[in-house]
C-alpha cells in the first residue's frame, strides 16, 4: 500500500494524479496546511522539508520519498509506465519535469500568492510574475505545436506535472485563449478519466482571497 500524506495544492494533486494514471492502490493522509500540520515533528521526519506530498511505500519497508517531482519518478518506475527507459526519450521527459519544478510551478505560486493572498497588494510583484508565468505558458504552448503530449509520443510524469499548475490559469492572470496549442492539450488532459476522478469536489485554492496562505 502507498500512503500520500496529501493536500489539494496543485504539488498535492499531481502526486495523486499520477497514482490514479497508475491505477496504484493508495490511501490519502490529508495534512492541514493552514493549522500548520506540515511542522509536527512526526511529518518533518519523512518530509524534511515541511512540504506535502510526501509518498511512504509500505510495501517497501516504509520508504519515504519526498519532494513531488521524485514522487512521480519513483511512482513511475515502480509501475514501468509514463517515464520511457530509453535515454533519449528519458531525458526529454525529464527536462520538462525539471522545468516544472524549477520553473512553471514557482513562478505560477508567487502569481497566486501576489494576485490572491499578499495582505496588501504589491503591484511591482504582480507584474514581474504574471509576466515571467505568461512567458513560460509561451514556453509551453510552443512545445506542444504538432504535438499530443509534451514529451514522447504518449502521456509521461512530464504531463502530469505541468496539468495541476495550468488548473488555476485565470487566477494567476492568464488566459489560455492567447495559447491555443497549450489549451488544446490541456482540455485533453482533463477529459482524462483519472484526471476527473482527483478532480472531483477539488475547491479552487485561490477562489477565496484572503483565507490563509497555503503555498506548496
């Protein structure tokens, strides 16, 4: 059984998408952000970082992986499926999961917080990330130009990393009809059974300004 100690930021949310793509059993283990449960001393011994997702394998000895980005490395050569074993393609997917987390998924969490949750509003701030996030969807929208996926021919960790980060598109000021090929794959991604399912009665983090800050 793996147990994902779990909220429903998009970090949370592509850790369990990336089990339901898996068709792994799991169970959820929701850790409440905003009472501050991340810092127990219980939680920081498996998540260093005081960050959620973290993955405990207890089929394998009750092995702790955090950090998202190596959650879904691990879930995916656990299972053989969406990270290829050849170099090349293995590489490419990587570069793009790598770019998530060094890139898409900072960017679009400072956009959120300054747009939604700074307690007064910090117009330089806004501007600077809603600007760098709406490069990077130029990235992103050039790299899906003639292509189903954004890696390989098929659905790899690269997709569900970067789908949960695109969810809250509006909120951080951007608008997908100005990426026509990111927005086409996107729709793609949530007509996905799996994605449905995790979706299912998810609360948009950010519909709600001034609750308190869960950055993850």
């Amino acid at each position: 059984m793996l147990d994902l100690f779990f909220s429903p930021t998009p970090n949370g949310l592509k850790a369990q998408l990336c089990l339901e793509e898996l068709g792994l059993p799991y169970r959820l283990v929701p850790v409440s952000l905003s009472r501050g449960e991340q810092f127990a001393p219980d939680f920081v011994a498996i998540s260093p970082n005081a960050k959620i997702p973290v993955l405990v394998d207890r089929g394998c000895g009750d092995h702790a992986v955090f950090e998202s980005g190596a959650i879904l490395v691990y879930l995916a050569e656990k299972a053989g499926r969406l990270l290829p074993t050849d170099a090349r393609a293995r590489s490419e997917v990587l570069q793009w999961l790598f770019w998530q987390v060094s890139a898409l998924g900072p960017m679009a969490g400072q956009a959120g917080y300054f747009r939604v949750y700074a307690p007064q509003p910090e117009p330089f701030a806004i501007a600077r990330y809603t600007r760098e996030l709406q490069r990077l969807y130029g990235v992103l929208d050039a790299r899906l130009r003639g292509r189903r996926f954004i890696a390989c021919d098929g659905l790899t960790i690269a997709d569900l990393a970067c789908y949960p980060w695109i969810v809250p598109h509006a909120a951080h000021g951007q608008d997908l009809a100005a990426f026509p090929d990111l927005a086409r794959w996107f729709e793609s991604i949530a007509r996905r059974p799996a994605t449905q399912r995790v979706y299912a009665g998810v609360e948009d983090v950010y519909a709600r300004p001034g609750r308190p800050v869960a950055v993850a």
